[in-house]
C-alpha cells in the first residue's frame, strides 16, 4: 500500500512511498538503507520517539493507538509494541486505565541531570584522559560523533534529532568506556536524558 510500511508478520521491512522510515531530502538513500535492516516495531519506536524530540508530540499528549495507526498505516498491534518500548524508555507514561502520554518533565530536572553529569565527568578527567592515551580507537571515534554533532547542529530546523541524541550519547559512553567500574556514576549520567530526568 503507498505511503504505509508493510508489516509482513513483524518481520524486517521495507519502506515504501512517503511513509514511515522515509525522506524525500537529501539523506533519503542512507536512511531507507537502514531501515530495511529494522523491524517495523523499530521504526515506529524510532518514529514516535523523534516526533516526541522535535516537539511534534509535546509533553502530556494522548498517545492513542488507533490515531497512530491511521497516521502511519499500520495495524494496532506492533504501535502497542512500539509505545511499551517507549514507555520502558521512559519516554511515555502509560496511567491505569487510560491513554498512553507522553511524559513531562521540568527545566530544572533536565539542568540537574545536566549538571550532574558534568561533575562526573569532571571529577574523573584526570583518570579519562590518562586512559585515552591508551584508546586511540575510541578517541577517534570520539572525533568523528562531534564532527557528526556539528553537522546535524548546522541543519538549522532540519535538524534530525534522534540521531544527534544517540550521538551524543554514545560521545559520553565512549568517554565512560575508558574507565573502570569503579567510575560506575558516571555511567549512569552517559544515559538519555529521558533515563536522567525523567525520574
């Protein structure tokens, strides 16, 4: 069907037309070819999310199943799965009896989050930065996420969110990889800010 995924028994996908998992800008190619290595439950879940990053859906709306459905022209079912993934994730709450939402969270929590994980890091940059002579591997992949973050920041409003999330995240857990587990606070504040502040 044009403009919808094919569900195929919830096994791997491929997009087709204008619907999900597809672009019609310029890094239309590059991410069809990853979507077809995803599930249709993956895409939907990295849908949602990054409609939930973008604003789209703002904090405290329903997120109802037969609404998503027609949206994306999928069936009830791997939409449930997706939201259960995000509700794991935190990113959605899903009250007793009632609609999914997607969750709230507070200035002041995501500042504190923030700041708590500079000062981890900041308590460990000496231990970091004697253990990166030794990673060479890491710290040029460490290069290559900030130059990918710096591209993504100078897309303006075509900004793709998520990927710069999972950018900066991973940026942070590379920096984590180079300690031991005696460092594990800092590990935790590597995390999403959804694992972070939304607690």
């Amino acid at each position: 069907m044009p403009g919808t995924l094919s569900e195929r028994g919830y096994g791997r996908t491929i997009c087709q037309g204008n619907g999900v998992g597809y672009h019609s800008d310029a890094s239309a190619e590059n991410d069809l070819s990853m979507m077809v290595n995803m599930s249709l439950v993956d895409i939907l879940t990295q849908k949602i999310r990054n409609n939930i990053y973008t604003g789209k859906y703002e904090a405290g709306k329903k997120l109802i199943v037969r609404e998503l459905s027609d949206e994306f022209g999928v069936s009830h079912t791997p939409i449930k799965d997706a939201l259960n993934r995000l509700v794991a994730e935190r990113y959605v709450e899903a009250p007793p009896r009632k609609s999914m939402v997607v969750r709230s969270y507070s200035e002041s929590k995501m500042i504190d989050a923030v700041q708590a994980r500079m000062m981890c890091e900041a308590f460990s940059a000496d231990a970091i930065i004697d253990e990166m002579r030794n990673c060479s591997e890491i710290l040029s992949e460490m290069q290559s996420i900030m130059k990918t973050m710096y591209e993504l920041a100078e897309a303006g409003e075509q900004m793709r969110y998520e990927l710069w999330v999972d950018s900066e995240t991973k940026f942070h857990k590379d920096m984590n990889n180079t300690l031991d587990t005696d460092h594990s606070a800092l590990a935790r504040y590597c995390e999403k800010p959804s694992a972070t502040c939304l607690e």
